[in-house]
C-alpha cells in the first residue's frame, strides 16, 4: 500500500518482516522556520526548562481543577 499525499510506503512481506520507508517531502520556508523554532525549544538546556515549566504547569492546572471539583462533590448543603 503507498499513499500518494504523505511520501510513506508501507511494505509486508510476511507476518515477521514489516518495512516502512519515508520519503522526503520538500518543505516551505514557513515550514522550516517552525522546524527551527521547534528544534530550539526542544532541545537542550532551553528545551529541557520548556519540558519542567510545562509539567509544572500542567500539575498546577490539575491540582486546581480537582481541588474545585472537591470542593463542589463534597460541599455541605
């Protein structure tokens, strides 16, 4: 099966061999300035501030919705 759009071939030839091959596609500029902006914030000691600033973020928002949703379950009437 080979898909037109995206550049992927995807090959069995039996039920232990499995091939996928990617074939470049040629991007935009906007495309690779995104690329560049995402390789800049992904990695290294930039990246790795992102990843620990995005948990922490993402345990707050967390922590806040149950803590509201606590307080509405288990309010006396």
């Amino acid at each position: 099966m080979q898909l037109q759009d995206s550049g992927v071939q995807y090959s069995r030839w039996d039920s232990s061999h499995d091939e996928v091959s990617m074939a470049s596609v040629p991007s935009t500029q906007k495309a690779s300035s995104w690329e560049g902006l995402s390789r800049k914030l992904c990695s290294g000691k930039l990246g790795i501030a992102m990843k620990v600033l995005g948990g922490l973020a993402l345990f707050w928002a967390i922590f806040t919705l149950g803590y509201v949703t606590g307080y509405f379950v288990h309010k006396c009437k």
